[in-house]
C-alpha cells in the first residue's frame, strides 16, 4: 500500500482552530496535538481514547509521513457534520489560513477538498436519494441520533433532511468565487504553500523524526523541520488575538511566507501577528555554500565552479540548534 488516511492531524488542527471538543473531538488538545501529530503520524498509536472508552491504535514506526494522506476537509469531516459547514465558515478566513499552513508545513502528503483552493463557503451536507421510505426515514433518525453527542447539534432541526433536493442544492461548489479577490488569495496562498514544499527540502523530505518542538502553548506554535542537507524551516502559528513575543532558534532566519504582518524584534526575536501563520528558512546554510564556492573559486582561479563541491568545512561557522 502506498499511502493511508490519517485523521489525526484534521482533528488535532481542528480543535486548535474552533475549540471544539465534542463527540470525537474530545480525544484532542489543539496545539500541543498538533506537535505530536507531525512527529509521531498518528496520535493514537496505542493510547486510550476517552471518547471510544478503549486503547486505539498501533505505532507508525519508521513510515514516512509522505505516505500519510491529510486534510483539513474533506467530504466525511464536513459532510457528517450535521449542518455540513466549512471549516472558513465556522473560524473565518485568518484561521482557515493558519490551519492551511499547519497543513501543507507537515511531513504528510496534504489532501484539498472540492473547491477548498478558493475558500468555498457553501456547505457540504449529508444528502441521499433512497426510493424506499422506511430506508429514508431510517436514515433521517440515524442523522439526529449520529449528533446526540453534539452539544452544538442538539436540536432536531440543526441536522438537513438527507432526502430534501435543497440539502443537494445548498452543497453545489459556487465556482464564481474562484474569480472574487477572496479566492484568487486562497488560489495563491495554496500555490505558495505547495511550491515551498517543493523548493525546500526541509519540507518536502516526509521525515517526522526530523521535527523539532521549539515552543507550544494553546495558541502559539513553533515547529522546527530540518533536512539531512543541512536546510530548516521554522513554522510559526498564532491562533490568539494578540502579537506574541517568540525567541528564534539559532540561525538566520528569512521570510518564506506570512499569513499576516509578523515581523523581527532584533535578530533573535520574532513578534508573531495574532491569528497568523508563516515559515521561515535558515539562510545559514545559503551563506555558507556560497562562501565554500568563493573559496573554491579563490584556490582555483582559471577553473569554472564544478557541479557539485564537497569541501573541507572546517573553519566555517555552522548552526548546532
């Protein structure tokens, strides 16, 4: 098998973003969960759950996370929802877009859902077409008892009649939006993050054993992601409503992308924008090829630069964070 689900990052990043916890939310801690889902792939690995009542799970062990399928929505957790809203309607655009980033920053192979590139609003709802009306109603009693658990679902009335035409209709992608300003930002917000997983190796290498926790707390989150190469990027999310004070790790550091308007303190400071997300590469690594390239080019002045120059780096300065 190439690839499996895992749910546990949806849920993880969900509860950060809303703060809910009911029914199977409840087996989540927002941020911290977030942390560990990038490191260890699946949350429940032989943990008890509070929410199944029993231990769930088996260790990942060495599976690389690009063979993790992950979202943030997709068709079960919007659609059995009981009114089916998405995740932009239910924390708005800021925290949509810190959990697009929490996304796309992880070791695992990340998954959109219809019409997600341009923020899609519409709803995702539970609908069937059974011919048989003892099947129909079966399935309308299930829906209201599926959402008992749900303090938010707790009225008949909150869950869509399956067999209603108009729970179809209210489901339809509205492909307009894609040519609004608000979509053609998420259009570019979700090519920025997918060409950064391309471009650097820090996250684009699948390696969970290479996450690193700088800070966490319920509403702030640093993540460190390195590569073999030498190469890191740090990710940063705020989900409060006020600029948070975040000490760097060792390096120098340069903006790849930013949600909102986080800015350096210093050179060992970031002040994170609240309800923001962005990442951050270690130039470090950067100077110093360039630097080994001078040298070489210094010692062999009538040569042109070989592909590829594995030189003594000894002398030169190296972060150890």
């Amino acid at each position: 098998m190439d690839a499996q689900w895992a749910d546990d990052l949806h849920h993880t990043i969900h509860t950060a973003v809303t703060g809910e916890r009911d029914g199977y939310y409840l087996d989540y801690a927002g941020l911290p969960d977030v942390a560990e889902a990038y490191r260890r792939g699946f949350l429940y690995d032989g943990r008890y759950s509070v929410h199944r009542k029993r231990t769930v799970g088996a260790p990942l062990g060495v599976t690389p996370g690009h063979r993790l399928v992950t979202c943030i929505q997709n068709h079960d957790q919007i659609g059995n929802r009981a009114a089916g809203e998405r995740l932009v309607s239910l924390v708005g655009a800021e925290l949509a877009k810190v959990a697009a980033v929490l996304l796309c920053a992880s070791p695992t192979t990340p998954m959109l859902f219809m019409g997600e590139e341009h923020g899609e609003t519409n709803p995702f709802q539970f609908f069937t077409s059974h011919p048989e009306p003892a099947l129909a109603e079966a399935v309308r009693t299930g829906r209201r008892e599926e959402f008992a658990a749900f303090a938010s679902f707790g009225e008949a009335g909150a869950v869509p009649d399956p067999q209603d035409p108009e729970t179809v209709e209210r489901s339809r992608v509205d492909w307009a939006k894609a040519a609004t300003p608000a979509g053609e930002a998420w259009r570019e917000l979700w090519q920025q993050l997918l060409t950064l997983r391309r471009s650097q190796p820090a996250l684009g290498n699948g390696r969970r054993d290479l996450v690193a926790v700088v800070t966490v707390d319920d509403e702030l989150l640093a993540l460190l992601r390195r590569d073999d190469g030498g190469s890191a990027v740090l990710v940063v999310a705020n989900l409060g409503s006020d600029i948070r004070q975040l000490p760097l790790p060792d390096g120098r550091w340069r903006r790849l992308l930013d949600t909102g308007a986080t800015t350096p303190e210093g050179e060992q400071v970031l002040l994170v924008s609240p309800r923001s997300a962005s990442l951050w590469a270690d130039s470090q690594t950067a100077l110093m090829e360039r630097e080994l390239e001078r040298r070489w080019l210094e010692a062999h002045p009538d040569d042109e630069l070989p592909g590829e120059v594995v030189p003594d780096l000894s002398g030169l300065p190296r972060d150890e964070g």
